[in-house]
C-alpha cells in the first residue's frame, strides 16, 4: 500500500485503488466499474465476508451485477494477490483483502474473525518430520474459541 505523504494528498482508499488500477493495467485485465465496486467493497471489509455477501452489497451500487461475475472477479482478484480465499464454519468460501501475513481469531459462537500479527512466529522451528515432508509454502494459524462478548452472554 502507498502511504499518505505531505506531495500525496490522496487518502489511503484512493492511494489502494490507484495501485489497483495500475494492477489491472499490468496484466492486462479491463478496469471495469463492477470490478471497481468489488474491489470497494473487499476493501471496506473486516467480516471477512462470502462471495454471497459481497454479491449483496455490491447489488446495492450495481443492481445489474450476477452472482457468476462475483465469483469470476474474486477468482482473478485472488489469482492477482489481492485477495485471501479461506474456508471456515459452513465450507463457503471467505475472502480477506488482508493479503500481509496474519492470523485468524475465530468466535464458534457468533462466528466473528478477527486478524492479528504475530511477527514472533517467524522464528519458530519448522519440525524435522515436516522439513522432510517437502516444501512448505505458507503457514494457516488460527485460534477458535468464544470472544467476550458471546461470554457474557
């Protein structure tokens, strides 16, 4: 993400849409106003929602837009970096904007996600058993369990 600087009037959103813009512009992919709003509404999003949610809410700016050129759109956006795909509760799909390294907090209760860091997991020691299984590309860690808010409930 380009960040805000005194010659850089643009807020963050406008600095993340111009970067996907140029994206789209590198490999050739038409930067259409459906593409546009799914992108929006990817980067307004901390739910880390459905295909099906993000459908709904883009139908609200685009009534037109079909279920098909969602899952189309997430598809390329997830094939260009842009997006996360990941599978929770119910074995639909979830996207997650968030493309830097995190984790997941996950509520069984209310099903909430929650993102976290945790840079110290870089230093772990990868277990002989799993260096010889092959080659790691990429390290899923999350934490289930019931947030406060379900608790005191």
């Amino acid at each position: 993400m380009i960040l805000a600087s005194p010659t850089n009037t643009n807020s963050p959103e406008e600095n993340t849409l111009e970067q996907f813009r140029l994206l789209c512009q590198k490999h050739g992919i038409k930067l259409t106003y459906q593409r546009l709003e799914i992108f929006r509404v990817l980067l307004s999003s901390t739910d880390h929602p459905t295909a099906e949610e993000i459908y709904a809410r883009v139908k609200e700016k685009v009534p037109t837009i079909s279920l098909d050129t969602i899952y189309r759109t997430l598809t390329t956006f997830e094939e260009l970096g842009l997006v996360k795909r990941f599978y929770l509760f119910d074995d639909k799909a979830r996207f997650d904007p968030n493309t830097k390294p995190h984790f997941h907090l996950i509520c069984t209760k209310c099903q909430k996600i929650l993102d976290f860091y945790w840079p110290e997991i870089k230093n772990i020691k990868i277990p002989d058993q799993v260096k010889k299984w092959g080659k790691i590309n990429q390290l899923y860690l999350e934490f289930r369990g019931v947030c406060r808010q379900c608790q005191k409930k």
